[in-house]
C-alpha cells in the first residue's frame, strides 16, 4: 500500500511548496513592512557570522528572502537558488537564537525549517512547478 504512494511524490512536493510558501509570505510580510527599525533589527543578527556593517541592507536581504522566497516556492520558479537562499536565513536565525542564550527550544523552528529548505535543494520542485525540476 505505502509503496504506491511515491507515484504523489510531484503533488507532495507541490503540497509542502505552498505550505511553506504561505507560512513565508505571512512571516516575511511583516519583516517588510516594519521599514528601517526593523531591518537594523533583522540585520543585526549578522553579527553571529562577524558581519556588523550596513545591518538596513541585511535585514531588507532577510525580509525580502522571506517574502519573495515564499511567493516564489508557491510557483516554484527559481526554486533551488530560492530554497538556498531561505536556508541561509534558517542557519543566520539558528545562529542568533543559540549565540544569544535562547537556547534549543528557541533555535529548532528555524533548524527545523532550514533542513527542510535544505532537503528540498536537493530534492527539487517537482513536476507541477515553473521550474519543472
């Protein structure tokens, strides 16, 4: 029975797509919208790979990764750089939750979901995407 259930691997792939693409819409729409304050906030957490200048334009990198990523997961265009970059910002998140204290309960969303992302750019965006990968 579970052996004919690989032939969904393109619609199971399409479903955790637009999942996650969602959820990263909702995320990353506040990031955005939140302006400069925001952004110094988001790009500080740069700091945890050594990176302390221009925290505006990092934190617009993350926010925009976010949002845009996650439009883009949903039609799976550009997918795999997309999925790299949003695990970038998992392994960034992980780094600051865990350098500052927050500990492992805190860091394993952003663990959780950068394996995913990272899976996935292995894995592709199956056959009902843009890309077609």
């Amino acid at each position: 029975m579970w052996k004919n259930l690989s032939q969904y691997r393109d619609f199971a792939l399409l479903l955790l797509r637009v999942g996650l693409g969602i959820m990263f819409l909702y995320h990353g729409w506040p990031m955005i919208s939140g302006g400069s304050e925001k952004w110094i906030q988001l790009g500080g957490a740069m700091s945890v790979l050594g990176i302390t200048f221009f925290p505006v334009f990092w934190g617009l990198m993350a926010a925009l990764t976010e949002f845009l990523g996650g439009a883009l997961l949903i039609v799976g265009a550009v997918f795999r750089p997309t999925a790299l970059l949003l695990a970038f910002v998992m392994l960034v998140a992980t780094l600051m939750h865990l350098n500052g204290g927050d500990g492992l309960m805190k860091a394993s969303h952003a663990i959780e979901v950068g394996l995913v992302f990272l899976a996935l750019v292995f894995l592709g965006p199956g056959r009902f995407s843009v890309d077609r990968g």
